[in-house]
C-alpha cells in the first residue's frame, strides 16, 4: 500500500511520559556496521514488537489490505500501524534497511510504531508512538534513540522489561564506543530535562557530550572522558551511589541509580558524584 502524501503529523504528538534510551557517539559506525546492523535488528525485536498491539505479521497486512480515507488516512481506528522513514514497514523492507546500514550506506533509519485514536489518527497521548532512530552527523555525535510512551507499557513497565532496556543499552554502548547513553522515564523532546532546567541548547549538548554528562537519570553510561574526570575506573566503580556498576571495558561504565526505573526520586547524590563532569556546572 502507497502512503498518502499528506501523511505528515501536523502539531507535536510526543507523549507525556516517554521511557527514552539514547547512546551519543563520536565513532566511525561504519567500521563495525554489520554488527550495528544485527544490534538493530535485535532492539527491534526486543523493545518495540513487544509493543505491538498484535502481530509484526498481522499489523503489515492490515496495513496493505487497507484503503485510506479523508477521514481516517492512517488506518483502522484504534489499531496501529509500522512505519519505516522510507514508508511503510514491511519484512522485505525493514531487512533492506538493515541490509544497507550493515554495508556503511545508510545514514539514517527510523522504524515508528503509530498508535491510532477512535478516529484513525496518531494519539496525542496515552501511547501514541515508540520509535527506534539512528541518526549519523560528521558535525555532531551519532544518536542512537530508542523511546516508548508510558502507556505502551501498559502504564507500567516491569522489571523484566526494564532489564531488557538495560541489556541493549549497554550491548548498544559497547558497540558503538559511547561517549554517553542512559536511560530515563518522563523525558520529552531532544533536549534532557536537566539542559531544559539549565537552559543549555541541543547543539552544545552534543557538541560537549564527550566530555560533559547530559543529566542525572535511571541508568546512565559514562564515557571514557567522563570517568577520567571522576577520578577513573576504579574509583567510579567504588564511589558512585548506585545500586549497579559495570566496567563496559575501554574505560567505559554503566551505572543503574535504583532497582526500578519508577524510584527515581532521590537524584541528589548522584547528582552531586556527577557534578565535575554535567555540562553547565
């Protein structure tokens, strides 16, 4: 099925509450691309199908079968659709994407799951969307961003599946030779609620993210440059007040604040452990 030309979303639909994954990298991504490939394959498969209101199958022949109208352009009301930035999701295409991005070729790839209203449209809130977006800048770090609205979850999001969130941050941190990555729930837009408190621009965010951590939050990833600046390894592993370290390896490490990605209430200590090292202390 042909998407309508007039598919674009005409006012802003990020939820309210979105759990939001991010690894900013300065690494050449080409050089291990096929592995980045596999990694996405395996973020789709993990992360966002098991927020799918049916089938992977099913949601890509429904949306085939269905004949748009002025009225409800997207899709059946109140069901869902698959989206590629090159159109519409299909197994075919979705490996071609990976198939390109395993070769160097591609710059960007974007998989959305759209959550339809009673009337066909993308919700304004309550679950709309989750995303999985690779974006390759030579000015800027490459972004991997994966988000999820609360409510996809069900309104809540278990242990289990915080674990799984975790595991590809870390697996994704790796690979991509992280300058910086986390995770955290109630974030919205490009910008991290702490540069929105402290009204630092995206553009100097990225630019400084090698050596500045851009907010405190549930799970963050240090960087080499970061660790060096707390003290090193060692010393981070020991001191961070968090209920989880991991040495990634190359000087990178991975630390979860609380047991449950919900029990963030208390940032303050970290806050303060990461002071040298949060861009605009």
């Amino acid at each position: 099925m042909e998407l309508p030309l007039d598919l674009t979303l005409p006012r802003s639909v990020v939820p309210p509450h979105v759990v939001r994954l991010e690894v900013d990298t300065f690494a050449d991504l080409r050089r291990d691309a096929g592995q980045l490939a596999a990694w996405f394959g395996e973020v789709f498969a993990t992360l966002l199908v098991p927020l799918c209101p049916a089938s992977v199958k099913e949601l890509v022949e429904v949306a085939r079968g269905y004949h748009p109208s002025d009225t409800t352009p997207w899709g059946p009301p109140g069901y869902a659709r698959l989206l590629l930035s090159a159109g519409d999701f299909t197994v075919d295409a979705w490996a071609r994407q990976l198939d390109a991005l395993s070769r160097g070729e591609s710059d960007f790839l974007r998989v959305m799951l759209i959550r339809l209203d009673d009337q066909g449209l993308p919700t304004t809130e309550g679950g709309w969307c989750a995303e999985i977006t690779l974006k390759r800048d030579p000015e800027f770090p490459h972004q991997v961003i994966v988000t999820a609205a609360r409510e996809a979850f069900g309104g809540w999001v278990s242990r289990v599946v915080q674990q799984d969130w975790l595991k590809v941050l870390a697996t994704g941190a790796t690979l991509a030779k992280a300058a910086h990555g986390w995770i955290t729930l109630d974030r919205v837009g490009a910008r991290t609620a702490y540069e929105q408190h402290m009204g630092i621009g995206i553009d100097a965010a990225l630019v400084g993210v090698a050596d500045y951590a851009r907010g405190v939050h549930w799970a963050t990833v240090l960087g080499p440059r970061q660790v060096a600046q707390l003290g090193g390894v060692e010393r981070v592993l020991r001191d961070a007040p968090c209920v989880w370290r991991e040495h990634l390896g190359g000087g990178r490490i991975l630390l979860k604040l609380t047991d449950d990605l919900e029990d963030t209430k208390d940032l303050e200590p970290l806050h303060r452990f990461l002071a040298p090292v949060l861009i605009g202390q």
